[in-house]
C-alpha cells in the first residue's frame, strides 16, 4: 500500500478504532490497524458475490467494508465474529469457544484483536448469529 505509518490509520488514532478488512492485499491493508480488526471471508478479495468480472472485483470487495457496516445499523441479526489468531484456525474450528462479538455499529467497544466471520453473498449479508451477551 501507498501509505506510510505515519499517514495510515492506526489504533491511536481514536478512543476506539475498529476495522473492516475485506480487500486486504489489494486496496486495503491485510495487518491489523485498529484495536478490534474485522476480517469477513478472510478479509481478502475475493468477497462472496463479488466474482468473474476481474476489472471490478477488488472495488465491489473493497466496498463491502461499508455494505457491511451500513447493513449492521438496521440489522436485526447482526454480523458475529469469533475472535481467533487466523482465518484457517477460524475455518477449521479451532476457536469454537473463543470471544464473539458483533461487527459493525454495535461493536463491543472492549474487544481487543482479531475476529472473524463468514458472511453471505447478496443482501442481507449476515448469517444468523450465535447468541451473544455483551454485558458480561
């Protein structure tokens, strides 16, 4: 990416940052940058639904970061995540028991690290969630 340390975003940028990776190695950045990192699908391109026309395909996954957000203000489901070290620890299980969050505007602000979620391929995005209790 084009952008030097100093000029990106970072977790000191604000009170609270949390970030939505869905074209990470491409048009946006794979590490994590804010306090609570979201990557949906890996956090990579190709995001689900956004296949076969290569000269589009890294924009429509890079714009599912604010479709996702957007969608997480009305939604009554929500977008939950499993805090996890990796996609395929995520993937293979392996993080079962581990945190679980929502992603989008009803963040739990005290979440720390990296969390991971599938999400579907046209509206609405989110799958049906686990049961989450924030309060605790």
């Amino acid at each position: 990416m084009l952008a030097s340390e100093k000029t990106r975003l970072d977790s000191t940028d604000a009170e609270f940052v949390d970030v939505i990776h869905s074209c990470g190695g491409v048009l946006g950045f794979l590490q994590p940058l804010g306090k609570t990192d979201f990557y949906p699908n890996a956090g990579t391109a190709v995001q689900p639904g956004c296949c076969c026309v290569p000269e589009i395909m890294e924009a429509c996954s890079h714009g599912r970061s604010y479709e996702y957000f957007t969608e997480s203000i009305n939604s009554k489901t929500g977008f939950s995540a499993t805090k996890c070290d990796s996609w395929d620890s995520y993937m293979n299980g392996k993080c079962a028991n581990s945190q679980v969050v929502l992603m989008g505007e009803n963040v739990d602000r005290t979440a720390e690290g990296l969390f991971f979620l599938r999400t579907r391929s046209s509206p609405p995005y989110a799958y049906i969630p686990k049961v989450i209790d924030n309060n605790i």
